[in-house]
C-alpha cells in the first residue's frame, strides 16, 4: 500500500475542506443559533459558496443565489 493518503469521497471531499476547515464545521457553527426557518437557507448558501471554485463554479454560485433568495424572503414573512 501506497504512502500517499487515500481519498475519502464520502466523508471527507476535497472540495468541502478549504484551510484546513470542513464546510460541515462551519455551517454547524453558523447555524447553531438561527431558527429552523431560515438556518436550512443559510446552510445552503455557505455550502454552495464554499465549493463553487471547486466544483460546479457559476452553477454552485446561482444556487447559493437562490437559496439566499428563499432565506430572505423567509426573514421578510417575520416582519
């Protein structure tokens, strides 16, 4: 077996690790205190940000657009 680090798809892709953080950390920690309504929205937002360099790019951007449309228009119905 070789020395070099086999890569682990599942639980640990390289594009959900950036400086040494996971996404999953980061998403937890930022959503730990906002309500059920908006923290899916916002967790989606982070999640897409976090990889379009590295995975689907424009795409990945446009989604976290979107959800950033939903978590918005969620923190408006509050009002």
């Amino acid at each position: 077996m070789s020395n070099v680090e086999k890569l682990d798809h599942i639980n640990q892709p390289l594009h959900y690790n950036q400086a040494g953080i996971e996404c999953i950390d980061a998403i937890e920690a930022m959503t730990e205190n906002m309500s059920g309504s908006i923290a899916p929205h916002a967790a989606n937002v982070l999640k897409y940000m976090w990889r379009c360099e590295y995975k689907n790019g424009l795409e990945d951007i446009d989604k976290a657009i979107w959800y950033l449309g939903r978590l918005r228009q969620r923190w408006v119905d509050t009002l």
